[in-house]
C-alpha cells in the first residue's frame, strides 16, 4: 500500500479511529489492533510475502530470548550467529543471489571459462532490508546487555513491523522504539495536528516536486545519448531533487503517522543538500541507516580508534557496505566508493565534527564562505547520485562522458532552455524555487513546515495549507512508486 494512494488515504482514517476509541490504557489491545493493521498494509503489496516477515520476526524473538537466557558468553555468540546468518541468508538470497552469481560467471568468463548459473526469477520483497536491520539491531542489542529480551511476542512484532516504517524505514532501534509500544498512550492534539502537518509536507515533496522531477529525469536518463551536455547536467540535478523529496517525503509521511499514534519515529533526514561538507551531509542524509551502520559495523570494526589506516579502511568499508546495502549492483558500490572519498579529507584531518550546527545559524543567507562549502558539497553530491540512478556502470560512464564533451557547445543551451521552456514551462524550476526557500527557512526544525506552520497567524497558515492541498491535486506529477520500495 502506497503512502500517496487513495487506498491508504481510507486505510489510515480508519485505524486511526478504532486505535483511540480503545478504552484508555489499553495499550495491549492497541498495539494488537496496530499489528493487525500492519500485516493488512503490508500484505497489500503481495501477500504472499508475509510469511518473510513472520518468520524473520519470529527468528529474532525466540533468539533474543536464547541469548539473555544463556549461561556461557560461547551460547550467546552461537546464537547470535544464527540469527545473523539466517536474516543476511535469506536477504542474501532474494536481493543479491542474482548479483552474485552473474558476477562470477562474467568473472569466470575472463578466465576463458564459460559456466552459466542459473538466476532466481522472483522479485524482492519490499521493506526486507529494513526489516532485517530492525531485528539484527534487537540481537546484538541484546547481546550487547543494551536492552532486555521483550518478552510479549505481540509488542515485539509491532516494533518490527509498525506499518508507518516498514517498507522503507526509518530504521529503529529497540533501545528507542520498544519503550514507547510497552507504555500507555495518551492522545494528544498539540501532536496529532503536527504530525497532520509533516504528513501534508511529505505529499507535497513526493507528489509535487519528486514525482514531476522524475518525468524529466526519467526521459533524460533513458535517452542520454540523444541529449546535450547541458540538459544532461538539467538530469542529475533533477534526480538530486527527485531522490530527497522522494525519500524524505517519505519519511515525513512515516513520522508524521507515527506521531498520530502517539508513536514518535527516529529523524531520518535534516536538510542534508545544506551541508558543508561531505561528513556533514551522512550526518543527515539518510540518518538512521547512516547511524546503524556507525554503531553496528563502524564502532565493532574499531572506530576511529587506531590510527588513521584504521580510520580511512573503516571508512571504506561501511561506504561500500552502505552501498551495496542499496542494491545489487555496481552502480552503487562505485556510489559508495565515490562518497568515501569525498569524505576522505575530513577523515584524515579530522575535521569531520567541524560542522555539528546548522549552516548560517540565526542568519537570513550564508556567508560567502558558507555557500561556496555548501555549493562544492552539492556538486558532489549530484555527480555521485548519477552513478546511484544509472542502469549499470557503462550507461553511468557514457553519461558522464556525453555531459563533459557537450558541455562546451553552445547549442547545448539552447535545447535545455527549449526543455525548460516548452515542456516544463518553467512551473517546475518555480515549484523547486519556492520548496528550497521553505526548506530553508525551516532548516532549524525537525522538518521545514514545522516551525513555519506554528510561526504565521492563523489565516496566514490556513492559507498555507490550502495552497499546499491545491497544489498536490493539480501540480502533481505523473505518479512514481517510491524510490526506496527496490531495497
């Protein structure tokens, strides 16, 4: 079930009326009203795949449970091993068997041998990669000493199932997540009418600028080769805009849910296109799977600790972890690749906490300074997504090389102006004007409606609002599944 579908649109509604007129404190009964709602959402997708998630449920339940019961340190590693190498198995299997084995076979075709295996014709099933890391988080956690085995099988299944992040995250912590299932909740207003908010804010950044984004994106990628240098560097900027508002929007659509419950979901991004450098820009560019890996794969591994060899193949290794996290394809290991070497300055001189705030703080622009770092930041980061959205490596590379050499001829700027002006006509680069100004008024919130919808007068907002409503029924683009559903 899609967040911008009719279908949730009634589903939501619907919970959510039933969820509050459940007697006061029966948290019990809500979170089995919330589970049931959150198997009903996800068997919307395909069915069939539910037993994944049950059983991936069920593995970690009964492991954790194992584990805080184990008398020797050797007990609890076996079983934490079990666990792990059953959940990355089976992820193994339906997102990366295909990868793996036309990789070796091409690999083996170098050789001058010829062997062909055979490939799994099944689709991925959605939300697995996050779901997977929600129930490995609950393990180690529990291995760990972090937390305590939850021992009410209903509670645990919400926390790894909660409609609002299953699919495509954020990824949750235990440690965050299950005190608040566990706990009476109380309805209230202030947030419900926030998370209202961030829901209308996410629509807006899917619908209206990710969604028409895509259709430009879409025909520039596909057609590369019959476009100018100037209108292919018009494609990466538009799949740059395309992927935040598709992937944030998302998020704020998941938050804003959650806090309709009562529930409030980790921070998944906090306006990362402003960043001053790389370090800062996976500080806030996909948060929960950038703090995941820090803790489980980053930290274990050794951190920063040892030396800067220990910290440059640290780096490496969860960029290139993060990377193929994303897909099985080359594509996004080079991606991976790519900002590890970005951010490779800042690790070897340390200056990868230089910018813990928000850039011009208390300020109305930037300093010159300021958006020159921001400016250079953004220009890596666009060239980096080019290898992320390509169909393979050869398509990234001929992009890339097309974009460079029609770059200098003049006539490249007359087609992309003609692209602006007759198939755009300019209300798309309008619409993205008018969102990164709002975005950056609000940079200082949690997302950017938030402290402008509390800031204006009462008509001034409404007025907001409706703007915003008419704005996702008559500007929206043509519509797009999520880019995140594919991991």
């Amino acid at each position: 079930m899609l967040f911008n579908s009719i279908n949730f649109a009634i589903f939501l509604p619907i919970v959510f009326l039933l969820y509050w007129l459940v007697p006061k404190g029966n948290f019990r009964i809500q979170n089995g009203l919330l589970l049931i709602a959150s198997y009903f959402f996800y068997a919307a997708w395909d069915y069939r795949f539910l037993f994944l998630l049950v059983f991936s449920t069920l593995l970690d339940y009964f492991t954790g449970l194992k584990i805080s019961k184990a008398n020797t340190q050797n007990v609890k590693k076996i079983w934490l091993w079990l666990s792990i190498i059953i959940n990355l198995g089976f992820l193994g299997v339906f997102k990366y068997y295909n990868f793996f084995a036309s990789s070796f076979s091409d690999g083996l075709s170098l050789l001058g041998l010829h062997v062909n295996f055979g490939t799994l014709q099944v689709i991925l099933p959605v939300g697995i990669s996050f779901y997977t890391f929600h129930g490995l988080s609950y393990v180690i956690d529990i291995y760990k000493n972090r937390i305590k085995p939850e021992r009410n099988f209903i509670d645990y299944s919400l926390f790894v199932s909660f409609f609002p992040l299953l699919v495509a995250g954020p990824i949750e912590r235990a440690t965050h997540l299950l005190p608040q299932i566990i706990k009476i909740r109380e309805f209230n207003t202030e947030k419900a009418v926030d998370g209202l908010r961030q829901i209308l804010w996410g629509l807006f950044k899917k619908i209206v600028i990710a969604d028409n984004c895509a259709e430009y994106a879409n025909d520039i990628f596909n057609n590369y080769g019959l476009h100018s240098g100037a209108t292919l560097v018009l494609g990466a900027l538009l799949f740059t805009i395309q992927i935040y508002c598709d992937f944030s929007g998302y998020s704020d659509i998941a938050l804003g849910t959650a806090r309709l419950f009562g529930i409030e979901l980790l921070r998944n991004f906090a306006f990362p296109y402003f960043s001053r450098d790389i370090a800062e820009f996976w500080r806030r560019w996909h948060i929960s799977l950038s703090s995941w890996f820090r803790d489980y794969l980053y930290i274990p591994l050794g951190g920063s600790k040892g030396g800067t060899w220990i910290k440059v193949r640290n780096t490496f290794i969860i960029f290139i972890v993060s990377g193929f996290w994303h897909g099985a394809n080359w594509t996004f290991i080079v991606w991976g690749l790519l900002n590890a070497l970005f951010i490779m300055p800042a690790i070897i001189f340390n200056t990868n906490r230089n910018h813990l705030d928000i850039v011009a703080k208390g300020k109305i622009l930037p300093s010159i300074k300021e958006l020159f770092s921001v400016s250079f930041t953004f220009f890596l980061t666009v060239f980096a997504w080019i290898f992320f959205r390509a169909n393979s490596l050869d398509q990234a590379i001929e992009y890339i090389k097309s974009l460079l050499v029609g770059l200098f001829q003049k006539v490249s700027y007359v087609e992309t102006l003609n692209l602006l002006w007759w198939k755009m006509g300019f209300t798309l680069p309008i619409l993205v004007f008018v969102f990164f100004v709002v975005e950056w008024i609000g940079r200082d919130q949690q997302y950017a409606l938030g402290g402008i919808g509390v800031k204006l007068s009462r008509p001034a907002r409404w007025l907001l609002y409706y703007a915003i409503v008419l704005s996702i029924f008559y500007l929206s683009g043509t519509k797009q599944q999520f880019i995140y559903f594919q991991f």
